[in-house]
C-alpha cells in the first residue's frame, strides 16, 4: 500500500511539473505575440526561453506517454 501512495505522489508531482512548464510556455508565447504586435521587435531572450520551455515539454510530453 505504501508502494502504491508513493508511486501516486511521484506521479501527481510529475503532472503537476507538466502544467507549470505548460504555463510558463503558453505565458512567453503570449508575451511575445503582444511585443511582436504592438512593438514591432521581440526580445531574443524571451523568444530563447519560450524555445527551451517548448522542447521540455515536447519531452515531458513524450514521457508522459510511458506512464
């Protein structure tokens, strides 16, 4: 029973790392839509960051798949 509460919180953890990483992506990609609008330019490390956050959670994603 212990094994089985253990592999619970290991994976609730695990979804719950999967919707922040989501987040943060969804939030640079708006970030830089509405630069990208109103500005004209955007910034090269928001869009380095929204690029590194997108291929982890193409990862996460794909591992997610093994669970």
């Amino acid at each position: 029973m212990r094994r089985r509460k253990q592999l619970l919180k290991q994976y609730l953890r695990f979804k719950n790392h999967i919707l922040y990483v989501e987040k943060t992506t969804l939030e640079l990609r708006s970030q830089i839509c509405m630069d990208a609008c109103l500005i004209g330019e955007v910034d090269e490390m928001k869009r380095t960051l929204y690029l590194k956050y997108n291929q982890y959670l193409v990862k996460l994603r794909a591992k997610n798949k093994t669970y």
